[in-house]
C-alpha cells in the first residue's frame, strides 16, 4: 500500500527493498499515471530484478534512492 499512497500523494514518496514483480507492476504504473515517478537501481527508471523501488514525488524519490545507495 505504500505505492499506493505515493501514487496519490498521501506519501511524498516510499522505499521498497526487494520488491517483486507481481508485487509493484501494477502500482509503479498507477505511481506513473498519477505523475510521479518510479526508479530502481542507480536512479534510473524502475526495472524488473533491480534490489530496491523509490516512487513517489521526483525530487523525494532520488533522495531516497541517493541515500540508499550511500549505505550499500
């Protein structure tokens, strides 16, 4: 649900480690359509296998995924 609130801006944005497919396809669409932003690994657009999801507003969302890639 944490895509979910991202998507409609209840959450500036959510940090998802290990996410699988079947879990995030369908909400990183919604997180897309509602125009926020979805990125995986190294910041760029989300793909399947990547270990991490930041979604959310664009600006959050590379802080999040900045920050978690500072700790690895």
């Amino acid at each position: 649900m944490d895509l979910v609130g991202a998507a409609e801006s209840r959450l500036a944005a959510c940090l998802c480690i290990g996410p699988k497919p079947w879990d995030v396809a369908a909400r990183t669409a919604l997180v897309r359509e509602w125009g926020m932003t979805a990125l995986g690994q190294g910041s760029r657009r989300i793909t399947f296998g990547s270990p991490v999801l930041a979604a959310g507003r664009e600006a959050v969302a590379n802080e999040l995924m900045a920050r978690w890639e500072t700790q690895l």
